[in-house]
C-alpha cells in the first residue's frame, strides 16, 4: 500500500506540472507491524489491476463497518481469503482502532510487543497506570520512547491478532 501512495502522490505531483517530493514521508496514521504476511496473494487475485484497486480500498476504509463491506464483497466475488488477506483486514482495522488513541507506532511479534505514543495520547493515563501496576510481569512502560511494553505469548498468528487487539481494548476502555 505505501509504494502504491508513493507512486499516486508522484503521478499528481506530475501532471499538476511539479517535481514529486519522494523523499518527503508518507502520513498514513500509525504504524502497524506485527511481523505476519499481510496482502492480497496474486493467486487469491491474479489481475494487477483489480489488486492495486482493492489494496486502495481497503486502505481508504474509514470505518470498521466500511471494511466488513468490503470484506464481505470480496468474499462474494473472489472466495474466501486467504490467512495474508485476513491479516491485512485485521491490521486494517487495527489503523482505525489506534488512530483516535493517539498511538503512533504498534509492533507486536511471537513474544510481546510495544505501542508507542505521539505526543498526545488520547488515553485515560490512569487506566495505562492500573495495566501496568495489576500486570507488572506482562506490561511495562517505557517512558522514555513513549511507549508500552508487553509481554505474552503470541507465537501463534490469530493469537497475535486477538492478543494485540486486547490491548488495544484495554488502552481504548
């Protein structure tokens, strides 16, 4: 999806007859890694074209709702996804969960992970308090990159998935 946004932002920059900035960094919210394959495989959808349109859908959802529309529609028209495209939709939703909380950055893999904050959160500090001092052994924060630390095991992918999305729960309220 980004050299997708790069090369978009380059074509407008062209034909409104200006030099494309490509060293400037894209802005598209927080940053998302949680170390699984997350795409459409060009075995689920072989037509480049159709890929590229649907990575730009999925990317543009605005809502929960919006991406279960899509899912749903991509399941009636191509089948049923497969485990990267799935990751792909829940790190989607991920964005859109994290983004109002002010997260700038989550990184989770098989052992634990980290959130880290911009410079402002939109989180009950108090909650993050009481996750820290209830779970001593599983979070920590990190105050000086701004961040939370967790530990769990999450080796298996879905765990992953469901163990971040809990956080992310706890953090939202």
């Amino acid at each position: 999806m980004t050299h997708y946004a790069l090369l978009e932002r380059a074509v407008e920059a062209l034909k409104a007859g200006r030099t494309p900035e490509l060293d400037r960094p894209l802005d598209h919210g927080a940053e998302i890694d949680l170390g699984l394959p997350a795409l459409l495989p060009d075995d689920y959808l072989p037509d480049v074209h159709t890929r590229l349109v649907t990575y730009k859908r999925i990317a543009s959802a605005e809502t929960p709702a919006d991406l279960k529309d899509l899912k749903v529609e991509m399941i009636d028209r191509f089948g049923l996804l497969p485990e990267p495209t799935e990751n792909l939709f829940a790190i989607t939703a991920l964005k859109l969960k994290v983004q109002p909380l002010g997260i700038r950055k989550l990184e989770a893999g098989p052992k634990g992970g980290r959130i880290v904050f911009g410079e402002q959160p939109n989180i009950d500090h108090m909650r993050l308090i009481e996750l820290v001092q209830s779970r001593p052994k599983d979070y920590k924060l990190d105050q000086a990159a701004g961040a939370l630390r967790f530990n769990m095991d999450m080796a298996d992918p879905a765990r992953r998935v469901a163990q971040v999305e809990t956080v992310v729960g706890k953090l939202a309220g």
